[in-house]
C-alpha cells in the first residue's frame, strides 16, 4: 500500500522539485532567465507545478538590496546635477552613502525600503512625492542591461547547436523575438511612451486606468507613475479568448493568453468575475482592432482590478515596456476574418 502511495505521488514530487531548481536558477541570474520563467509560468502546455512555481517571478522575483537601488537612482538624477552645480571637482563625495541618503530626501518625503513588486527587469517602490503624490518607482536592476546581452548572446548559441543537433527543434526565431522585446523594455523612456500613448487611447473608456507618467523623475533606468491600488488576479485559462490573438503580434501572446481571476477577492468586493472577464476582452479587443498598439506582455502580474469605477471596478493596466504595432491592413483583414 505504501509502494503504491509513493509511485502515485512521484510525478507530482519529481516536477516539483525540478520546478524549484528552475525557479532558484532563474532567482540567482535574473534578467533573461527571470523573462523566460515568467513565460513558461503563463504556458497551459506544462504541468501545473511548473506554472503555479514560477508563476512568483512575475512580481515576487527577488529584489536587489536597496543601497543598489539607491546608487542606481543617483546615477540616474542626481550625480549630473551636483557635478555641473554644486560640488565639481569633489566627484568622490558623491559616492558617499550619507550624501546618496541626502539627494533621496530632497526628492521623496518617503521612500520604502522594500520593494511592492520585483519581476525580471526591474523592482517597484512605493514612494511620495514633496507634493504628497503617492507613486510607484520602477528601478532597473544594476547591470542588467549588459547582462541581457550577454545571456542573449549565450541562448542565441544554444539554440543553434539545438538546431544542428535536433533539425526538427527550431528555436532560433523565439531568441530573435526576446531579443526585440528585452531591447524595448530596458528603456524605460520607451515605456513611458507606451504608456501616454495607451493611456490616450483610451481616455474615454472610463473601464481602465493607467498610472500617469511622472516625466521629472523619469530616465532610462527609472520610472516614476502614479501609485494605482488593485488586486493581482491568479491565472486561469480562458480558451474562448484564443481567437483573439492575432498570429503577428509575438511570442508574449501566443502563450500568455490567460484572464486573471480571483474569485475570493471578487465576490468580497462584490464583483462579477463575468463582467471583469468581458470588461478584459473589450479591453484587448480595442487594443488590436480599433487602435491596432497591442500590449504585448498580458501576465497576471501586469493587471490589477480596483473596486473603484464607473461599473463596480476598473482594470489598471501596467508594465508597458513591450507593444506590437498592427497595421491597418492587418486589422481589416482580421476583422474580415471573423466575420465569416
């Protein structure tokens, strides 16, 4: 009886623990390996302690130490400004973790030490302004950008041994697609772009919000927005969303179509799971046939539901680092697609 308890449990303890290697591997590395963990979390073709495991580097990555977040933040704000006014000539002050400490509360009346959310590229903080603005601080993590490259380069070789070794296993046009979002999402510039943008395409849909972009506190490695309350949803599958995707809009969507749903948070809140379902597919289907700028990495972490809007809750959409641009000829073309 007991031979048989443990030959029933062993798939299930095996896929476990090599589920937690994974998710220590990607941990210790960061960067590429977190992004690549938090797709085969969203992917329905693996066993679910695969997907339930790394579903926590979608927000729950861990952080860096917050003296590096700090040296990043300085590097990006402070260290030009001082240099050219105040102290030019005395670079080494700078350095001092007393001064960095200083700078950060001439800019923040709070800053918290531990992060909201830490995913592949970055880490948020929750921050206020000197004007009492509540925001959320994006931070790139130290080095990263040269790390990616270096990871990209690695996964670009392996792949093409793959290929040589295993001719049906094709994986070089994945590496080619990370390649192209990895490169837009370290610049955090770009996201902010994304994000006006968005949001102005969706000014008059009252459903969804998304944070305003704080441009002064802004940089390549630093993104400062509005600091928006919502509820991470799990993932759940939604099959009938499948005809939704169009085939070019990128790898991020082929396996990442998944709604998100808590039905304990909803139903305490008194929201219809339904009703955020429906607002999720209206929302997406704006996106890519009337305004064809399509978000490009839909995970669960990168959607929030508040219970506060016009129809009981609204959708607060994050992380626009990554958008696919569709052509008009594309959409009409789709749209024609599913009339028939």
């Amino acid at each position: 009886m007991v031979s048989l308890e443990f030959d029933a449990l062993w798939p299930f303890k095996l896929h476990l623990r090599s589920a937690r290697r994974i998710l220590n591997l990607c941990e210790a590395n960061k960067g590429f390996y977190v992004k690549a963990g938090q797709f085969v979390a969203a992917m329905r073709q693996v066993p679910r302690e695969y997907s339930s495991t790394l579903s926590s580097l979608q927000d729950q990555a861990v952080p860096c130490s917050f003296e590096a977040v700090k040296e990043v933040y300085f590097q990006e704000f402070g260290e030009g400004f001082v240099t050219d006014k105040l102290l030019s000539g005395y670079k080494f002050l700078l350095r001092a973790k007393g001064f960095i400490y200083l700078w950060m509360n001439l800019r923040f009346l709070s800053f918290d030490e531990k992060p909201v959310a830490a995913a592949s590229i970055a880490q948020v903080h929750h921050a206020v302004l000197k004007d009492h603005q509540e925001v959320a601080v994006k931070v790139q993590y130290p080095g990263l950008e040269y790390q990616m490259k270096f990871d990209l380069a690695t996964m670009a070789i392996l792949s093409r041994s793959v290929a040589w070794l295993f001719p049906e296993y094709r994986f070089e046009w994945m590496v080619s697609e990370f390649t192209k979002s990895i490169a837009s999402e370290l610049d955090f510039i770009q996201e902010a772009k994304n994000s006006e943008r968005a949001a102005n395409n969706f000014k008059k849909n009252r459903t969804v919000r998304i944070p305003r972009v704080y441009w002064d506190f802004t940089s390549r490695q630093v993104l400062t927005m509005q600091f928006c309350e919502g509820h991470k949803l799990a993932a759940i599958d939604v099959r009938s969303l499948w005809h939704l995707i169009p085939p070019e809009s990128g790898i991020e969507w082929l396996f990442l179509v998944k709604l998100v749903n808590d039905l304990e948070f909803l139903h305490r809140m008194g929201i219809s799971p339904l009703e955020v379902a429906k607002a999720l597919v209206d929302v997406f289907a704006e996106m890519i046939f009337v305004h064809g700028f399509l978000h490009g990495d839909p995970h669960p972490g990168n959607i929030l539901v508040s219970p506060q809007g016009p129809i009981g809750f609204s959708l607060v959409i994050l992380d626009h680092g990554i958008y696919k641009q569709l052509s008009e000829d594309f959409r009409k073309t789709y749209c024609r697609l599913w009339r028939l």
